[in-house]
C-alpha cells in the first residue's frame, strides 16, 4: 500500500514538473507573438507613411522597389491579421 502511494506521489511531481515546464514555454511563445505582432504594426506604419510618398525619381528599378514594398506591406498586413484572428478565438473559448 505505502509503495503504491508513494509511486503515485511521484508521478504526480513528475507530472506538475513536466506540466508547468510546458506551460513556461506556451507563455514564453506567446510573449514572443505579441512582441512581433507589436513590431510588425509599426513596420506597417511606417510602411504605409513611405507608400503615401509620390515617386520623383522614375527609374525602373526604383519603381520595382516601390511595388516590393507594397507586396511586402500586404503581407505583413496579412500575417498580422492571421495572428490576430488565432489570438481573438482562443479569448473566446476562454
């Protein structure tokens, strides 16, 4: 009978231990998403101020680099938006 609660004793600290490692990491990843999200809302600020610019300069290559940007710009737009709509549901289910 000891032998038996003491077993169970242990894997339930096993189990905590393993358990609140796993739950730093969730935290740790979340943090790390919110700090990008947070980034990548300034980068698209300052994004969208470069592309209200007009063009002085029509160069090809400088006209190529202006519509990069803007691709780049919708991409942001929408890895945020995507990151967004993960964190909005799992408010809900909460």
């Amino acid at each position: 009978m000891l032998i038996g609660l003491v077993s169970v004793s242990f894997i339930c600290v096993v189990q905590a231990y393993f358990l609140v490692r796993l739950a730093r990491a969730v935290f740790n990843f979340e943090d790390k998403i919110e700090v990008a999200l947070d980034k990548i809302d300034e980068s698209y600020g300052v994004i969208g101020e470069i592309l209200e610019r007009p063009l002085f300069y029509d160069s090809p290559e400088v006209r190529e680099v202006h519509n990069q940007i803007g691709t780049v710009n919708a991409y942001l737009l929408s890895v945020a938006s995507d990151l967004a709509v993960v964190e909005t549901e799992h408010e809900e289910e909460e």
